[in-house]
C-alpha cells in the first residue's frame, strides 16, 4: 500500500502537482471523522449532566454519573512528553535550539519548545498537551552517525511537517485517534469468558468491530496525506542543509538497521559479562557512541548501492507511513540541486556537543544496562 500511494504521489511531484499543502477530499473525510468521534464524547458529557440536572430520582442520577464517567474516560488527551528520556529546555541547550530556531525560519515555521533525547534510530516531532505545544525528539543512534550538514537536513524535515501543516501533528485528529484506541481497549472481548461474560463478548461484538473499522478506515484516508506530507518535508530537508545532505540522510535511513544492530550486540555483549563487568561496560558506556560511529563508517559504497536495488525491489520504507525511500531519494535527485540554507559550523557543533554531553551519556549507559529494542 505504502509502494502504490509513494509511487503515485512521487509522479504528482515529479509534475509539480504538490508544490504547497493541501486539503484533499481524504484529509477532509478524516478531520469529519475525528470531530464526529470528538461530537460522541460531548453528546455523552451532555447527557450525562442532563440525567444530572434532570434527576427522576436515584435511576437518573445513577444513569448521568455513569455517562459522566464514560466521557471523561474517552475524552481526547493530548500527547504528552515521555518521562524515561532526557528533556533538553532552553536554558540547557541554548546552541542546539538556536540551530532549531535557525532551521525553522528557513522552512517557515517557528522553533520547538522542548528537546527530548531518546535511543531511537529516528528523529520525531509531536503536539503535546493541551495549548499543542511542539515537541522534538532527537534519536541519539541517528544523531551521532549523521555529518552536520545532514543534521540540519533532519531537523529541517522534521520542522518541515509543521510548516506543511502535516495534519498528523494537529490536536483534531491525533486525540480522536487516541479516543478510538481507548473505546477499542474497552470493547476488547473477555478472555476465557464464564457464561455471562460470554454474553458480553457477544453484545460487545458489533461496537468492537466498528471501531476497529474506524481506526483502519482513519489510517487509510491519513495515508495519502502523510506521504504527501514526507515528501514536502524532505524538500525542507534539502533547502535547509542542501539537496546533498538530504540524500545522505535517505542514505543513513537505507542502513538504520546496521545500527540497530550495532547497539543490540553491544548491549547483549555487556549483559553476557556478568555483573562486574556490565558495571564497569556501563561506566565506559560513552564509548558506545564512537564505537557505533566507526561500524557505521566502514560500511562501503557498495552495501548502499545494494540497499538501494533491494529497496527498489521490495519498497523499502522507515514504516508503513513513509513512502519507499528510494523513492524519496528519486524525488529529491529529480529537484534542481538547492545549497545549504543553514551552514554546519565546527564550533557551534562542539558546543551542542557538550550540551549534550549529559544525555548521550544517559543514554548510553541506559542501553548497555537494559538493552537496545530500538
């Protein structure tokens, strides 16, 4: 599905037919959707408080209360920012939201508010709480392997699904998609069912297969949009850090499993050692990140080439959302090649560096300890 939608929209591209974003009749159908879902827990909340008001006795205050209870437990919640990782405010990296704040200008968006520095192979941004506040979420695997040029690159795709008002970023859908998630978790069927539990899987049947129907038809009307939306972002990549640096970004992503698997080895080999030893591997666990740098620098030429033609063949993307890379790669190869809006600066990166210093040790020693699941 991903292949057929990246390879369509990659013509429409190709032919200049998406230069800016746009509402299709997909992306319309899903905020329908989402406000429709939204309109279920108001029409809960009001009748609740109807019942409430209304009284008839004990049966309508015990009928308002429990529709009052049902709303706030499907109420729509905002994302909130992970608690097990590093969170960088300004005050502690005032070089690296500079940068941000630099990238953002040159894809037309403002900065983030706060920087969370995770394990993953992978860079992120998401709306959290209730004001949408902007989160940006640095993998440092993917960080550190990167030049700086293809750093500006990936902050500038990442800010680029704000400035293109990437719909999977704004508050209407993701919370109506959170909503649905929780009414599926209720109506998941009873395990090993009694007699009467069997009547409740039979009555939770029909609500349960409609929502999953919802779900499944939300992330296929979401589909189009958000490979339209990957697309316009890496065009942000290459205005930001030059149309090289995206294509080596593309590159990093064709191999991201090599890192991966570089950090898991390195985990199970601190875990296979025995106590004394994972403490003094987790007490060198800094380490971790040159050692990662240099697998991922011996890779040669010709194990991305491969990467490439087995892409090709068998649509290789970063996940079911992405359109397949080499076709991201194509898109941006077939663009006039753009320069660096934003030019990496070898002090400014020392002093991100030291910023940080403190995460990348926490992260690091993380991994050794509890694994890499990455």
């Amino acid at each position: 599905m991903a292949q057929r939608h990246g390879e369509k929209l990659l013509a429409e591209v190709l032919d200049g037919g998406i230069r800016r974003p746009r509402r299709d009749a997909s992306a319309l159908l899903a905020y329908a959707i989402a406000l429709a879902v939204h309109g279920v827990t108001v029409a809960l909340a009001a009748g609740g408080i109807w019942c409430v008001v209304s009284g008839w006795g004990g049966a309508g205050m015990a009928l308002g209360l429990f529709l009052l209870v049902a709303a706030w437990a499907l109420r729509p919640r905002p994302a909130r920012l992970p608690k097990e990782w590093p969170v960088l405010h300004r005050a502690d990296a005032p070089e690296l939201y500079a940068l941000v704040d630099e990238v953002a200008q040159v894809v037309g968006t403002r900065g983030v508010d706060v920087i969370t520095v995770g394990a993953e192979v992978n860079a992120s941004v998401m709306a959290y709480g209730v004001r949408g506040r902007r989160s940006l979420m640095l993998g440092l695997p993917l960080w550190e392997i990167l030049t700086p040029q293809q750093r500006v690159a990936l902050l500038g795709h990442e800010l680029g699904h704000y400035s293109n008002g990437d719909t999977r970023h704004g508050l209407v859908v993701a919370t109506a998609y959170r909503s649905l998630t929780t009414w599926r978790y209720y109506f998941l069927p009873i395990e090993n069912p009694s007699g009467v539990e069997i009547l409740v899987n039979v009555l939770y049947f029909v609500p349960s297969l409609l929502i999953q129907g919802l779900l499944m038809l939300l992330d296929q009307l979401m589909l189009r949009a958000t490979q339209r939306a990957e697309y316009l972002a890496d065009r942000e990549a290459a205005r930001a850090g030059s149309t090289e640096a995206a294509v080596g970004l593309m590159d990093w992503l064709l191999v991201r499993d090599s890192a991966a698997t570089t950090l898991r080895r390195e985990a199970n080999n601190a875990a296979r050692t025995g106590p004394r030893a994972a403490r003094e591997a987790e007490a060198r666990a800094d380490e971790l990140w040159e050692r990662l740098s240099a697998h991922m620098a011996s890779i040669p030429e010709y194990e991305y080439e491969r990467q490439r033609r087995v892409g090709a063949r068998r649509g290789h993307s970063v996940d079911a959302t992405h359109p397949p890379t080499h076709l991201r790669r194509q898109c941006l190869l077939a663009d006039a090649p753009v320069p660096a809006a934003v030019v990496g600066d070898a002090d400014r990166e020392r002093r991100i560096a030291v910023e940080l210093a403190d995460a990348r040790s926490t992260v690091a020693r993380r991994i050794v300890r509890e694994g890499f699941d990455g």
